[in-house]
C-alpha cells in the first residue's frame, strides 16, 4: 500500500510546481521561520530582564554581570530577592563569598524551612550552580573571599591551637560536643581543609569568628586533618555518643532521685497521720521493705 506513493521529496518540487516559483515560496517559509525565532528570542530576553543583575562594580571598574535565577528560585524566598533578609532569613549583605560556599558545599543551605538547624548533608546543588550562587552572593557586598588552603600546616603548632580555641566546643579529639542553647558543635570528621579554613573565617551559627595569622590557620587546618585521619578507638564515633550517654545517665538518676523522694514523702506521711481506726497490726508504709 505505502510501497505505491512516492515518497515526498522535500528538496524537489512536486510535480507540475514551476522549479523557480517553488523556490522562492520556500525562501518565504524559511524567511517566516527564521523572523518567529528571532521574535522568540527577542520576547525569551525581555522576559529574561530581571534574571541579569548587574553586579557590585569589581576593582577594575568594568560591570559584571551576575545571574540572579537560581537565587531568585531557591533562595529568595527567605533572604529576600537582592538578599536584603526577611523575617525568614538574614540578610546575605556582605555574608561574602566564603560564607555562601561553606553553606552550600556543606549542604547546609538551602533550609526547607525557616525554623529548621541548618545541619551538614549532601550538597544541593551541583559545582557549577553552587560557583554561580555564591557570585550572586557575593556580588551583594564586600564580604571574606574563599580563603586558599594550602597542605604542610606545623600539625604541633596545630594542636596547641586548637585545644586553646576549638576544643571546649568540638571536643579534644574532634568528636562535637553539646553547646549551650541546645545546639551541636558538629563533629568535625567530615569536615574538609576548606571546610575548617572557611568555617574560622566566618564563624557558623554560634561559633564565632576567627582571624588567625595565615600560618596559624594552615596550622589547625594540618592539625583537624590529622584528627580526621586518626585511628583512636576513642575517637569520632564512640565520642560522638557523650551528649547522648550524660542525656541518659541524668535521666536514669532523676529517675531514681525522684523514685526515692516519693517513697520518703509516703512514709512521712502514714506517720502523720491519726490513728483514727481500732489497732492497726502493721504500718502499711514500713512494710513495703525499707
Ligand atoms: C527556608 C528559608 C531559607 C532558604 C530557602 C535559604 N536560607 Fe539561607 N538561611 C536561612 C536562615 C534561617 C539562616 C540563619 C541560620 C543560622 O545561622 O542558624 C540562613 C543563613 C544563610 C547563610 C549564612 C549567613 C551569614 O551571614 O552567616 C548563607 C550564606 C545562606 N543562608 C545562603 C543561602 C542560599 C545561597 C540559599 C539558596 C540556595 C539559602 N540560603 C536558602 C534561611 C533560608
Ligand atoms: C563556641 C563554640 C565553638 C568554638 C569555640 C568553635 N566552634 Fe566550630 N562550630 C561550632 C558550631 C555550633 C558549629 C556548627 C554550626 C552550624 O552548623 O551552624 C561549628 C562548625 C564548625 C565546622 C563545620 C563542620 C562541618 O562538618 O560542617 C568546622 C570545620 C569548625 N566548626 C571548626 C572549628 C575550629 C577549627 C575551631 C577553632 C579555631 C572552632 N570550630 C571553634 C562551635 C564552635
């Protein structure tokens, strides 16, 4: 059945069609095709305007352009569309760099809920969406840049440091610990050198700030790293448990406080009491087994 019809042959023209005139017609066609694309095109940009930020000027005066869409879609609606902060979330003025690429990277942003902790889990987003985030962020204000890490910090140098300033809220072997306010110091035996290098420069959460000298912070950078690698059975994982077991020990012993006091309270209490009744053959409360 198919076998009968010629099959229609695009670049020739259909029998009878005057070879000229045919051409000319499939010129127009391409002519209105390419004139749709380009409207297309032309209404796509327009519609496109606000996706273009134009950035903070950059010390060599030209103008950046820095794409805002990702930041519009997936976190604006908590930081505000210029990052300005709302009710839900800080504004990102000045954050910086190193800030938006420690949250991202740690897959601690973005929250799916303005109450929630931010807590470390797999990034969100891939590398190239996270470095076009973090322009954005960064082209918001002056804020600390990703600081370069460099391997061959003094370990030793490391340790002294940080058992000064890490240790009373990430443990002396890194483990975390529990921090006033009900928030966790995170374990730090997932965190990267970039990580440790960054999370100094910014201060996350309820840790603060600090601003080392270059070659003290390549020293606890070296030093974290070597905890990390450590293979103490007491280390990362046991270690991890100290919030918890105190939780249950102080649970357990309330338990037992608490168990005492209302047997004490009890036994007062029949004492107290008048002999109302005829002879009573035995004290209910001191039978119990004091
Ligand atoms: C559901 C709300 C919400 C969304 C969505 C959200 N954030 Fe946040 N963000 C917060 C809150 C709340 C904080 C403060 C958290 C804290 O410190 O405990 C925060 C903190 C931050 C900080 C640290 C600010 C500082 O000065 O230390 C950065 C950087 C950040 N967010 C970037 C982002 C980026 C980039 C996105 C989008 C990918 C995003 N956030 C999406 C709520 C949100
Ligand atoms: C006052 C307590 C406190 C001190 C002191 C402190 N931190 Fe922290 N640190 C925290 C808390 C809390 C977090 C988690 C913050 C969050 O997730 O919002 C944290 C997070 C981190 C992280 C991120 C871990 C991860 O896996 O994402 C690193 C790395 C880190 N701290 C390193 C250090 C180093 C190095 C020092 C010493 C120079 C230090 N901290 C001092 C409380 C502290």
């Amino acid at each position: 059945m198919c076998d009968d019809r010629p099959a229609v042959d695009r670049a020739r023209p259909p029998a009878g069609v005057d070879r000229r005139r045919w051409s000319v017609e499939a010129a127009g066609g391409w002519i209105a095709g390419v004139a749709i694309l380009v409207a297309v095109a032309v209404v796509a940009l327009v519609s496109a305007g606000p996706r273009f930020v134009v950035a903070a000027t950059p010390p060599n005066g030209a103008i950046r352009q820095v794409d805002a869409t990702l930041f519009l879609q997936n976190c604006a609606s908590c930081h505000g569309p210029q990052g300005e902060g709302t009710a839900n979330g800080p504004s990102l003025v000045g954050a910086g760099a190193a800030a938006a690429d420690f949250y991202l990277r740690t897959g601690r942003m973005p929250l799916g809920a303005p109450d929630q902790r931010p807590i470390r889990q797999d990034p969100h987003f891939t590398d190239a969406e996270r470095q076009a985030l973090v322009e954005y962020v960064a082209s918001l204000g002056p804020g600390p840049d990703i600081p370069q890490v460099t391997s061959g910090g003094d370990v030793s140098r490391g340790r002294e440091l940080y058992t000064a300033n890490c240790a009373a809220c990430h443990g002396a072997s890194g483990s975390g610990n529990a921090v006033g306010g009900g928030s966790a110091a995170a374990s730090l035996g997932q965190a990267t050198n970039l990580d440790v290098a960054e999370a100094m420069l910014i201060g996350p959460g309820v840790m603060p700030p600090f601003a080392f000298a270059p070659a003290d912070r390549e020293a606890i950078v070296a030093y974290v790293q070597f905890l990390r690698g450590a293979p103490s059975p007491g280390g990362f994982e046991i270690g991890g448990f100290g919030p918890v077991s105190e939780g249950f020990v102080s649970i357990v012993v309330g338990l037992i406080l608490v168990v005492l006091a209302v047997r004490f309270v009890g036994r007062r209490s029949h004492r107290g009491e008048p002999a109302v009744h005829a002879p009573v053959d035995s004290e209910p409360g001191s039978g119990a087994g004091a």
